[in-house]
C-alpha cells in the first residue's frame, strides 16, 4: 500500500535522492522547502512541495526530517548558531506538532554523529556524547522528537559523498592538485555513500525499526586517506598540507570541532540487523560518487 510522506530538506542533496526512491515505490511525497516558489521549477514535479505547515493538506503516515542549514557553510557567528539550531530544532517542533492531527505511523529523523566524543578509538551506538556546539545541537535535535508518539528511528549521519554536498566544495581543489591532509590529517573521517544512505533510510522504513542507528559506512578512514582516495581517483596529487592554523583563523571554533578533530564511527546496528552497504570502502564510495 502507496505511503504519503512528508520530507523535510526535500529539495537538498540527501533529500532529493530519498524522494525519488519513494517516488519509484508508488508513495506520495510532500517536500517542505524553503526555495522560493518562482524558483521551484527545477525541482520534482511529482513532488506536493509546501513552504508553511498550514498547506499540508492530505493525511501524512511517514516523516523524513531532513532539513538543516549546512554546518560547515559558514563560520560560527552567533546569527549562524541560532540559524543552524532554528533549521533543526524549531523545524522539528513544528511538524510534530503540525502533524498532531494526522495518523503518523513511523518517522525518521537525521541527526549527525558530531552528536559524540571525538578521538581515536571506533564509537558504535553506545558511544559517548561529546561537547561543544556540534554536539549540543545534535544533543537539541535529537531532544525535540521527544513530542513524537509514532515509532521512530535517528539515523546520526557522517560525511554523505555523491555528486554533489561535500565533495563538491573539495572537487575544485583537488582537481587542481592542491588537496592534501588538514592539519595532522590524522583525524577520524566517517562518511557514507549516498545510494547506501538512502538504502538505510529505506531500509529502516520497511522493517518499521526503532532507536539510534550511526549513517555511516563500515570503514571509517584518517582524514589524510580520504584524501588519498580522492586524488587516486581523480588521479591527482593529494598530499598538499593545509595547516591547522590556517584553518582556526579562517573558522574560529568550527575548524576545531569539525576539520581538525573527527570521529572513527561504526555502523555497528545496521551490520548486526543485516544491512549490507553497496559501496563499503572509501574508494569505491569515491568512485561512485564522481561517476
């Protein structure tokens, strides 16, 4: 039986992949965005695509709670924090409480895994939280569903690699030869490919699972292998330093908690419940991604 979905971030690089696996599955998609209507026709048009909770009209039974500004668009000013929390946090109080009405049977919310300690030793689910502001939001995120009375699952995202996202503000550089390590380079790097996050995604949906799953590939990399990978596969050189000061005074405590410290993250519940990823090390994740 055909689901009708309401995604928010439906318009985004994540979003626009899980709405079309809906859509290939016979459901009806609802996407919350805040694109501008005269600026709308370059997204789906099979898509019911609303910008106030108010145009929310037929019964919604499953939730894909995507959206968010990027983390690492910009530098941490406090109109930036507030911006990032409000596009998570007041975002999902909303549509809880929109939905209140509706017969909401499963929902599943993203989260990132900034939500734990950084270091060096690998962190399945039972991990601890860390501090500063990436966790706290991820920490308020989670927090807001507590609203929610329908089954739902918080997938902790790394780094998604595609055609687009990440890889796209790396590309420039790497191509031309001057992609390397940041700081030591020895930082954790956890990351999943797209196709395999969508998957997930679908994947909890059909088995209507419960809890904190880590969105992750099974082979978490130092940030310099990273780098390694994608100038092997871009056949560049990739071995061009950026030094941990620079990044500091270009983005102040960002660049501590996001570029010069990481997390070895595992994708410990999904590999125990039999969910087999399609692109299962960096470099066939690389390949993909730039296909």
């Amino acid at each position: 039986m055909s689901k009708h979905w309401l995604v928010t971030g439906a318009s985004g690089f994540v979003g626009r992949a899980f709405v079309q696996s809906r859509l290939a599955q016979g459901d009806q998609v609802t996407g919350f965005t805040r694109t501008a209507p005269e600026q709308r026709a370059s997204l789906n048009q099979n898509v019911t695509w609303v910008s106030d909770w108010n145009q929310i009209k037929a019964p919604v039974q499953r939730v894909m709670n995507l959206a968010g500004e990027g983390i690492a668009d910009a530098r941490w000013t406090a109109k930036r924090r507030t911006a990032l929390l409000d596009s998570r946090v007041a975002l999902t109080r909303d549509w809880i409480e929109t939905l209140k009405s509706h017969p909401l049977e499963y929902a599943i919310s993203a989260s990132a895994i900034g939500w734990y300690a950084t270091g060096e030793a690998s962190i399945d689910e039972s991990g601890p939280k860390g501090t500063g502001f990436a966790s706290e939001l991820c920490q308020q995120w989670e927090a807001a569903l507590d609203g929610l009375s329908c089954p739902t699952s918080v997938v902790r995202l790394g780094v998604v690699l595609g055609p687009g996202g990440f890889l796209a503000r790396m590309l420039p550089l790497f191509k031309l030869g001057l992609g390397g390590p940041i700081g030591n380079g020895k930082q954790g790097f956890s990351w999943i490919q797209r196709d395999d996050a969508v998957a997930l995604f679908n994947w909890l949906n059909e088995g209507e699972r419960t809890g904190v799953y880590n969105g992750v590939g099974p082979d978490a990399v130092a940030q310099k292998d990273m780098a390694k990978a994608l100038g092997s596969v871009l056949k560049r050189p990739a071995v061009m330093p950026t030094p941990g000061y620079a990044m500091k005074l270009a983005f102040g405590q960002m660049a501590d908690e996001l570029l010069l410290s990481g997390h070895f993250v595992t994708p410990q519940r999904a590999l125990d419940e039999g969910f087999v990823f399609q692109h299962p090390d960096i470099e066939s994740a690389m390949l993909r991604s730039l296909s």
